[in-house]
C-alpha cells in the first residue's frame, strides 16, 4: 500500500498547469486516462460558478493536454483550470494593459481670478469623458489657511454632466448664498469676501475608461463683496464688423458673464428675423462676445438676440437679481423672453 501511496504523490507533483500564448495547458500526466478530454481538463471564469466553462478546442500531445479558448481571454479577469482527475487546479489573471493617462482639467470657468461673495456655479472642463459619481469626493474647495471649506457645494445624486460627460456643472449651495434663508444666517455663505481660495481637483479622478487623471488641477482667486445687480444690455457695447468681411461682431460686456449661457442666449438676426448662422467665441474672462458669420456680412441692418434668462457669475438674471432683501422693494412687472439690440453693417 505505502510504495502505491508514494507513486501517487509522485505522480499528482508531476502535473503542472501553464498559460501560454492564451492557451491553457497541463502537463506531466503519466498515464493520460481515457475520456474525453473537456470532462478531464476544464477552464472557466473563476468564482462564477453559475458560468459553463470556456468552449474551445482542445489538443492531446504525449503526457499533456492543451485547450485553446475560441474567444479571447479578457484582460482583468481571473480564471481557473482544473484537471479533474486529480483536482489540480491554478488559477490566472489576465493583467490589464497599462494606460498611459491622457484626461485632465483643461479650464474652469469662470476664467476670472476674483469671484463675486455670492458666486453661483463652476463650469469645470475635462479634455475626456470622466467616470460620474466622483465629484463630491474629487472636487476641493481650500481657504487662504489651507482648510477645506465644508460643504461649499450642493452635493446633488444626479451630477450635472453635459451628454458627452466632459463638462461638469458644480453648484454652489444656493441656500447659503441666497439671504433670508437658513443656512445663510447660521453657516454663512462658501465664500467670504476680501478672503483668498483655491478650487482642487484630485488627480485620482478617472476617466470614463478608468484610468486617473494626467495631474492635479489647481485654480487659485479671491473674493469680492457680493454682486447683487442685474445685467443691464443696455450697458453693453457692441462693434459692428465691415461690411463684405468675416470679421467678428465684438460685443462687450462692463462684467464677466455666464459663459455655458454666452454660447446659447445670444444670436444674431437679420432685420427679417432670419437667424445668422455662424461661430461664438467667449473671451476677456467672459467679458467679450464674439461671432464670425459663416458667410460675409452684407449691408443691412441686423438685431442681437439676447435671452432675458442669461446670468452674471452670481445667477442674476436680466432685469432680475438671484435673490431679493426682504427690506427691499419688489416690483412686480412682466418679463419677456428676449432684448433686442440693433446694429447696423454699414455698405
């Protein structure tokens, strides 16, 4: 009994099970049993146990078998080969392919390096799709002591993406800048005026495929007293273009603007009320709008279209402020939709 014990353990330390060129093989069986070798040599993904195993081909040369899956491995995933008739079984992980970071920050607006007290929202830039549900763990609000701001930001389920997931809308908590309510008066506003700031941004954020950023991103302001006036187009000042020319209608504003709203509330149309196709730059911090005609501007005159719902950085709106004091006098009056702002291109 003991010499047929001893060969047995022989032959069980014999057995070997490899990974080569994506196929599996064992090897070291002496003598090779009959059956068919799918029931004595079995690949599947491991833990699964609900799965069948791999299908495949398999190949039987001298004291081993080899089985080659019919579909590539998956790189991240384990799994486990087992030769049956002695349970011998090991198990692999097919390594991910390394990733060379490529996404990071590529702006944040506002551009501008002084905020108003009672600044509404962040437009962070990213140059790739990032993964969603990370923002309030990766987005960092530090004050000029170097301590996080707590809870500066309203940290809502459903992060506020653009579709292609490479822009991402951050809302300071309205409850704490809008006066009057609550946690105004007993936690006071994110952001304090005359004081300095810096907006972090981790690099362990990843991207859509996983892989963290290329590097942290910083943007460093400071803070001035609360801005509480209503942008009044009126006050703008709009450069009429050559006529015959590509060159840009140049509008400037006397303050920075929302720039996401910049790029959809104003349009040109022509004095029939035909909208002028074209291309919107924001530049200047969000002070100056651009638009370059598609085709040459002819002679004639024109309208600016302004969208009474577009916004300063404090969420004022055209004719209307974010918030209203209780000691100040509100009027109730209509609101159109749009202003109109005519200018006219010169023969």
């Amino acid at each position: 009994m003991i010499p047929q014990l001893i060969a047995l353990s022989l032959w069980l330390s014999a057995i070997s099970i490899s990974l080569n060129n994506g196929a599996f093989e064992v090897s070291g069986i002496s003598p090779l049993p009959a059956g068919d070798p799918a029931e004595l040599f079995v690949v599947a993904v491991d833990g699964k146990a609900d799965l069948p195993p791999l299908a495949g081909t398999y190949e039987v040369q001298g004291d081993s078998v080899r089985f080659r899956p019919r579909f590539p491995l998956t790189p991240g995933v384990r799994y486990r080969a087992e030769w049956r008739p002695s349970g011998t079984s090991r198990r692999f992980e097919i390594p991910k392919p390394a990733v060379k970071p490529t996404a990071r920050v590529e702006r944040v607006y506002p551009t501008s390096d002084t905020l108003p007290e009672n600044q509404l929202k962040l437009y962070i830039h990213f140059s790739a799709p990032m993964s969603r549900a990370e923002a309030w763990r990766r987005v960092h609000l530090l004050d000029d002591a170097g301590k996080e701001v707590s809870l500066p930001f309203l940290e809502i389920d459903e992060e506020l993406w653009d579709p292609e997931g490479r822009r991402l809308t951050v809302l300071f908590d309205p409850g704490r800048i809008k006066r009057g309510l609550v946690p105004h008066n007993e936690v006071g506003p994110p952001l304090v005026a005359g004081r300095a700031y810096q907006l972090v941004i981790d690099r362990e954020w990843q991207d859509a495929g996983g892989t963290p950023m290329v590097e942290e991103f910083r943007k460093s302001f400071r803070v001035k007293e609360a801005d509480r006036t209503p942008p009044t187009p009126g006050n703008w000042k709009l450069h009429a273009p050559r006529a015959r020319s590509s060159e840009s209608l140049q509008v400037d504003f006397p303050e920075p603007l929302d720039s996401a709203l910049l790029e959809r509330l104003l349009w040109v149309e022509t004095a029939k009320g035909a909208k002028v196709e074209g291309v919107i730059t924001v530049a200047r911090n969000e002070t100056r709008w651009l638009f370059a005609p598609a085709i040459p501007w002819l002679p004639g005159n024109y309208v600016l279209k302004v969208g009474t719902v577009l916004e300063d950085l404090a969420g004022n709106r055209i004719d209307r402020p974010f918030d209203v004091d209780t000691f100040d006098r509100v009027e109730m009056r209509l609101t159109v939709k749009t202003r109109q702002l005519p200018f006219r291109i010169a023969p």
